[in-house]
C-alpha cells in the first residue's frame, strides 16, 4: 500500500468547500470559525480540525462537522479490489504431514522418489517414511542426506512418475489440502 500524506494546505482547501448551514454562500473558512488544523502523520494522518462556533450552543455545528467530514470523504480515492488481495504464503496452508499422502491414497507404499535429475531414488514405506540405499526418515531428512546437505524441503525435492514425467509430491500435498478442506456446507 502507498502511504500518502496529507499537508495541512490540502485540509484548507477541503474546508474552503464546507458551507456554513446557515449561510451557505459562505464557506466555515469565510466565517473565520475554523481556529486550528493539525495533521498527526504518526497516527495515520489523522486530521483534527478545531472548530469555534459563531456563539456558544450554536446548533449549526454538529452539522457543520459533518459536512466537514462528508467533504474529506469525497476526496477519499478507493483502491480496487484487486489491489487489495492478501496473497497467502506457503506457511499460511494447512500443514500436510507426508503420510497423509498414504492415508488418502494419493500415494502408495513402494512408490519410487527420485530429484530433478532422477541421480537419487528412494522408496516410499507404509509408515510415510523413505529408505534409500543407505539412509531412512523424513522425506526432509533423506533429501539433505542425499545432497549432503544440512537441510532440505522435501516437498520440492522428491518427485514421483507419473504419465512418464517426473512431479514433485508438493503438488500431492495439494491434492490432499483440497481433500481435507472443509466444504462451503461445513464452513456454515
């Protein structure tokens, strides 16, 4: 979002706008009841415009701020939509344990896991491990070792065949989220 600041000179000019209920050929400016306006830029610009009426009581000021207001409003640019779309990261998702896949069928036990480059294998366990020829664990943990790595995100590591190319099993994960997500019925 752009932050926009607003001068002190901007707020005159809106109240140059603001006709006074009374007299409306002039403005509150014209009739000299505006006494101050600051413009807080720490707190998010917030205008304070101090008002003394013509006379104590004076039951044109209610009226008065609100067409103050009603004038600031105007002046108010809305963003559209689109431009105020939150995307949500990775992190915001459901978290999907890899033996998940298993339990939704979205993968079977001796499913064959390979990188990229198909230069490492491992087979997928029933208890949502994997093995290759010389390590087991978590698909996280088999891909840093595989790598020779401290660490490594399994999800975009490993891939699976399917239709005679390689997928990577984040896109399983998917699969399961929308399988796992609640209905449109449910969420009422």
């Amino acid at each position: 979002m752009v932050a926009t600041t607003i001068s002190k000179a901007q707020v005159y000019e809106w109240l140059a706008d603001v006709p006074d209920p009374e007299i409306p050929v002039l403005s509150i400016l014209d009739l000299g009841i505006v006494r101050d306006v600051t413009v807080d830029e720490s707190v998010d610009n917030t205008v304070t415009v101090t008002l003394t009426p013509t006379y104590s009581g004076c039951p044109a000021t209610e009226a008065i701020e609100a067409k103050a207001a009603k004038t600031r409003l105007k002046g108010v640019v809305p963003f559209d939509t689109e431009s105020l779309k939150v995307t949500k990261g990775k992190r915001a998702e459901a978290r999907i344990p890899f033996g998940t896949l298993l339990e939704l069928g979205l993968i079977s036990p001796g499913t064959a896991l390979y990188d990229t480059r198909a230069c490492h294998e491992a087979m997928v366990r029933a208890d949502g491990s994997i093995a290759c020829a010389d390590a087991q664990g978590s698909i996280h943990k088999v891909g840093a070792h595989v790598q020779g790595a401290t660490a490594c995100n399994g999800w975009t590591f490993w891939h699976y065949e399917a239709d005679g190319a390689l997928k990577p099993i984040d896109s399983l994960r998917d699969a399961a989220r929308q399988k796992l997500a609640p209905s449109p019925a449910q969420q009422a």
